[in-house]
C-alpha cells in the first residue's frame, strides 16, 4: 500500500518527546489518551502529529495491542483523509475493527478499543451503503461501542461527535420514524451529542463540521444559517497538529457547499 503524503506540512506540527508531552492536553483534548510511557510510542506520536501517519501507524503495531490507539488513530484519519480509492478504504476500516475486537477481548476497559472499532465500523458501513450495513445488524455493534467508549470515559467528546454522527446517519438514511423505533437514533439526540462536545472540548472544529452536516441534512434550508455559522467558526479554528489542519480544510469544504445551498 502506497500512503499519500500528508499535504500541509508545516513545522509547528513537529514536536520533540519534551514538547509533545507539555502540548499533550491540548492535543489530546478530543480522545482524552494518557500521555504514552513507551518510548517508540512517543515517537509514534510525534510523527502522527506532523501528519506521518505511516510511520505512526508501523510504529504503533509494532508495539502490538498497546499502540493500537495510536496506530489506529493514524490509519482511521489517514483513510478518511487521503485515501482515494473506496475499495482501500472500505478493506482498511474492516482491518481496524477486526483488529480492535481482540484489543476488546484484551483490554475491556481500554476506552480507545471501542471508540475506534466504533469509528471503523462506522465510516465501514458508510462505504458499503448505511442502508445495507444496518440490514447485516451493524448499526447496533457501532453504537454499542460508542456507548461503551463514553460508559468508560464519559467525556471523551470525540466519542460524543461519532455519536451525534451515527444518529445524523440513521435518521437521513432510514427516516425519523424507522431511525427511532427500530435503531433508537434520533434527531435530538444526536444534536445534544454534538453539544456536549463542544462543551467539553470548545475549540474543536470536527465537532462543528459534524454539526453543521447534521443541521444541513436533517433540518434542510432552514438550519442552512446556523450551520454556516459553525463552519465559519470552525475554518477560524487555530490547527495544533496535521489532524486539526484537515479538520480545518474539510470544513472548508462543507462551508462552500453549504454557500451555495443557502444561494439556491
């Protein structure tokens, strides 16, 4: 497999251990990980955060199930990102969330297990088409691993936005009444999801991309205003690291479209 490179590097997105470690809450105020005490770990770390994913991830493997939460965090934003064919991507979220069931077998408590078999499971599902996913019994397995993420660490706020985005999913995919009666998702929910993230971790602009999506495909033109405005604040959003920088550029991206949805 051939990795994209990572197309805004930039400096400040280079740290030493010492600088990684005085950064870290700040860079880690999205999953809440514990600074790693392992020493290839920290240098998986380092290079995740300049956006060399590839490196990230072989280091964290090599590691075995404790650097999973690196490595998987590396692969999972690195597919969603820059990969470019859906078939690696769809065969790439598999890998993960076959790999993050036996770190669950492992570490039952370990909160990254769960949220990134959740997140794998998730964007999986959107490959192969939501509808089709929920039919083979995949909604359930991403939700009850998201819940079992926030059961374990509650103020996980990327936890709360992967939740907020698998009750958007449902609801546009499978519609209000069907969403609720048969998958429990709803609209509101998800909306308080989204809330209490940027509660929990103000600056994040994923959290308002997420959000803004949701307003724009549940609530239609009539949310079109507010969701602009979330995007605008998320394109403001100042990038720590590689991660926050694409966060940045995709809500880029949904700004423009929802620009000229608000035209129409």
């Amino acid at each position: 497999m051939v990795w994209t490179a990572f197309p805004y590097p930039d400096p400040g997105y280079r740290h030493t251990p010492e600088s990684l470690q005085q950064a870290w809450p700040v860079l880690h105020s999205g999953d809440c990980e514990p600074f790693p005490t392992h020493p290839a770990l920290v240098q998986a770390w380092i290079a995740f955060h300049a956006g060399e994913f590839e490196r990230a991830a072989r280091l964290g493997l090599d590691v075995g199930v404790n650097g999973y939460a690196v490595a998987h965090k590396a692969i999972c934003i690195y597919t969603q990102y820059l990969e470019t064919s859906p078939r690696k991507k769809i065969a790439t979220f598999e890998c993960v969330a076959e790999r993050c069931e036996r770190q669950q077998r492992e570490q039952p408590d370990n909160p990254s297990g769960w949220y990134w078999h959740g997140y794998a499971l998730g964007y999986y599902s959107t490959g192969i088409s939501v509808l089709k996913a929920l039919a083979q019994g995949l909604g359930a397995k991403v939700r009850h691993s998201l819940e079992t993420t926030l059961r374990l660490a509650p103020e996980r706020p990327d936890a709360h936005v992967a939740l907020g985005v698998y009750h958007t999913e449902i609801v546009d995919k499978a519609g209000a009444v069907i969403g609720g009666l048969t998958y429990g998702a709803r609209k509101e929910a998800g909306y308080r999801h989204f809330e209490t993230a940027l509660r929990l971790n103000p600056e994040s602009a994923i959290a308002r991309v997420e959000y803004a999506r949701a307003l724009r495909l549940l609530d239609g033109k009539r949310k079109l205003p507010e969701a602009h405005t979330m995007l605008e604040q998320a394109v403001a959003v100042q990038a720590h690291d590689a991660v926050e920088r694409l966060d940045i550029e995709a809500a880029r991206i949904e700004l423009n479209a929802n620009q000229q949805g608000i035209k129409q």
